[in-house]
C-alpha cells in the first residue's frame, strides 16, 4: 500500500514537473510602437506639470541613490 503511494506521489510530481517546463508559445512583439498623443492633444498647463513631475523624480532619485 505504501509503494502504491509512493508511486502515486512520483506520477504527481513528474506531471507537475511536466506541465511546468512545457514550452509556451511566445506572443510577437507589436510591429507598430503605440501612438503617443500629440503635444496640440495636451491641456494648456500640461507641459508645465510634467516638468513638474520630472524635477520632482530626479530630485528623489539623487535623495534616494545614497540611501542604497
């Protein structure tokens, strides 16, 4: 009985093993990079908040790189 379990055991692992390194198919890379709005798209004070954001994550990056 307890060989019946032990093979049993092995049958599990070796299909889980299997279904795990199977090879998937990989998805193709897009062929066209996805279009970026234009600048005329963009609210009127947009730019100035981006430059915003921008400043605000160098100045974060450069506060955090020390720290690591």
């Amino acid at each position: 009985m307890i060989a019946i379990a032990y093979l049993l055991s092995l049958l599990v692992a070796v299909a889980a093993l299997a279904v795990t390194l199977r090879p998937r198919p990989v998805p193709a890379p897009p062929t066209n990079p996805p279009a970026l709005p234009a600048a005329a798209d963009l609210p009127a004070g947009a730019e100035a908040e981006i430059r915003l954001i921008l400043v605000t994550a160098a100045h974060l990056a450069a506060r955090l790189v020390p720290a690591a």
